[in-house]
C-alpha cells in the first residue's frame, strides 16, 4: 500500500503507523524543504511573538506585501498573499472560473484537485520523457488554446526541470493571444541559482493573462506554518484576493514571512550551493546504484530504480529502516519503478543511499 494517501509526500503520520517508528525518527526525503531548516532565528522570534497571536493578522498583508514588493522589485498591487501556494492556486480558480483547466503531465497531483473541487473540466497534454518530460512547446501552445487557464510547473514537479524563457515567453503570448491564463508555478525557483532561474517575473507587465505562484514553505523550511503567494497584473490580483477568506493567513506566517525575506543572501547562498552540490553528489551515487536519475535543477530528483524494483517495495524496504521516498507510481506518464527523492544535506543523503544499498543488495525488499 503505498504512503500518499492523501496525494503527497511528507505525511509522517501515515509512516508512523505503517512502520511502527515515531514521527520524529523518519528522515523524511517524501517532501522537498530546505535541509538547512528556517533561516537562523526564526524559530526564536516567532517564540518571541507568540503572545500577538491574541490578535488578528494585518487581513490587508501589508507588511509582507511591502517587504516582497521591495525585494522583487514589482508593483505592490501585483501581490496575493496565500496560506501556502496551495492556496494561491485555489483563488486562482475561484477568481478567474475556468471551465477547462489545462495541465501538463506529469505534474503536481493539486493542478488536477483543485481544478476539479472547484467544478473545473481537466485537459492534459503528456510531457515527452526524451526531453525529460517537458511537453512540445506547440502541444502546450494548444493546450493554452483549448483551456481557459493552464497550469505550468517551472521548475515542474516531479522531474525538476524548467522550460527556457523563449519557451515561457511563447506560452504568456499564446495565453493573451486566446484568452487563457497561464499560471506558471514557481514554488521551487529559488532554489535554483540565480542566472539558471528561467522567470518571467521581469516581463509581467506585458502578460496580462500570466500569474506566477511562489511559496515560502519550501525553501525557508516553513510548510506547517503555511505561506506562499502570487504575482499578476493588478487587476487579477484584486480578483484573487475578492476570493479570499479574511484572515486566512495567520499572524504567525506573516510575520514569518518578513523575517524569512530579512534573513539575507547569506542563508539563500547557503542553501543554493548546498543544493547544487549534493544533488550532483546524489546523482552520481544514485546511477552508480543502477538507478537512472532525471537532470532536475531543484531541490529534488526524479529516479527510475533498476529493474526488478518496484517504488512500492523501495518505499516500504526503506519505511521500515526509518527512510521515507517519495513513489511517483501514481503519476500519469510515469511508471511502477518511479520514486522522488528530496536533495538533503551530506549526512542525510549518505544515510539515504546507505540505507539502498543495504535494500538492493542485501536479501529483502525486493520483487
Ligand atoms: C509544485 C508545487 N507547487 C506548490 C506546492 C504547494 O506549496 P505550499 O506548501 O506553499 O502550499 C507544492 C507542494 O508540494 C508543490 O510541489
């Protein structure tokens, strides 16, 4: 039975009860946040704050608006803070009531959700696993003409891989040219060095239909706190935020939030290098193990495990050592031998690749 019973990765509860450990003493490489953890002192000054939480959050965002707008060099009406990217998503849908959502496989399970939670008709187009799953750039012209918004993972998740900025500047015109919206998930960019970063942020002004998502949980190690957010043209920002629940963002992410975007290049350097170099370490560690590993440029890699695995018997040989993966069994376009696993630091990684090796080549685990 496999551990995404509710569609993700990260699910320590689930583990628990199906290995019989504690929460705590899984390494969890089934989600993709920072191994460095929040930025340093976060976690004190959120303690620090704690007695605020007898009041409301700022309903109007201002704060954080003002220190993203600041830092991202945007307009501050572009910005729609969200509890989590989640659900900058969801006010997407619910703003812009796309009868045809369009989606590119394989993808985030919450494109397809969401689209349908919120009476949305989902349309696909397959990515080509010769260009690691990216999609042709003319299917996805297509799939912009046939859909009313269409979701674009950049980098994508499961494979890690981003499309080029000619590329993304076709997809924005193509979205003006018929109407559609493209929203383009970013959720994941900052982990990506600065000149490799393929966004059209810098551009926005010229895309009225274009939407771009962030989120804060991945990279400053916040997801239980909840914060991520959009950026658009003014007027689909104020539709999205006509959307939304007052106070859905709690005072405590907010102020996460200034703090994170306050912490500096030095914690954001760390974590780009740290990243950058073990995810090529584990690339090489991973094919030497018989392994083929997807080029991804994020904080996670897509793996096909050696035949005669199955990322069923992977998860659970590695569950019940303490090492969660996450499958990608489960995604369409992928296969029974997919897993993800997150890029962590040095120490975890070598445990995570001890812990295969002693599942390949010892006697159980495998089919
Ligand atoms: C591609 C992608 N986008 C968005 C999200 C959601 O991010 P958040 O935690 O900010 O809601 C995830 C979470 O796994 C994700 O994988």
């Amino acid at each position: 039975m496999i551990l995404e019973v509710y569609g993700h990765g990260g699910d320590l509860r689930t583990a628990s009860a199906r290995y019989g450990l504690a929460p705590e003493q899984f390494i969890d490489f089934s989600a993709n946040i920072n191994p460095l953890g929040p930025p340093p002192g976060l976690l004190e000054k959120l303690g620090e704050a704690l007695p605020l939480v007898a009041g409301y959050p700022d309903p109007g965002h201002r704060g954080l608006i003002a220190r993203l707008a600041q830092s991202l060099d945007t307009d501050e009406a572009c910005f729609v803070i969200g509890n989590g990217a989640a659900e900058n998503m969801a006010l997407a849908l619910l703003a812009l009531k796309p009868a045809k959502v369009g989606i590119i496989e394989p993808c985030f399970s919450e494109y397809r959700t969401l689209s349908r939670q919120f009476g949305a008709e989902v349309i696909s187009v397959m990515g080509e696993e010769e260009v690691d799953f990216r999609a042709a750039p003319e299917e996805v012209e297509r799939l912009i003409l046939n859909s009313d918004l269409v979701f674009i993972g950049q980098p994508n998740n499961p494979n890690g891989v981003q499309y080029s900025l000619n590329d993304l500047r076709r997809f924005a015109e193509a979205g003006d040219r018929y109407g559609t919206y493209v929203v383009v998930d970013e959720a994941f960019i900052d982990f990506i060095p600065g000149p490799q970063r393929q966004s059209l942020l810098a551009e926005l002004n010229r895309y009225p239909r274009l939407i771009l998502i962030r989120s804060m949980t991945k990279f400053y190690a916040i997801p239980g706190l909840r914060l991520g957010y959009a950026i658009s043209h003014p007027k689909t920002a104020a539709l999205m935020r006509d959307k939304q629940v007052t106070w859905s963002v709690n005072l405590l992410a907010l102020l996460a939030g200034e703090i994170c975007l306050a912490a500096g290049q030095e914690y954001e350097r760390a974590t780009i290098s740290l990243i950058s170099r073990q995810r090529e370490v584990l690339r090489g560690e991973l094919d030497r193990l018989g392994c083929y590993t997807w080029p991804g440029e994020a904080n996670f890699l897509l793996v096909r495990l050696p035949e005669l695995w199955s990322a069923a018997g992977m998860q659970e040989a590695l569950g019940e050592r303490g090492v969660l993966v996450r499958s990608c069994a489960m995604y369409p376009g992928l296969g029974e031998r997919d897993i993800r696993i997150a890029v962590k630091d040095e120490h975890a990684n070598a445990r995570l690749l001890e812990t295969m090796k002693q599942v390949v080549f010892g006697k159980d685990g495998g089919e």
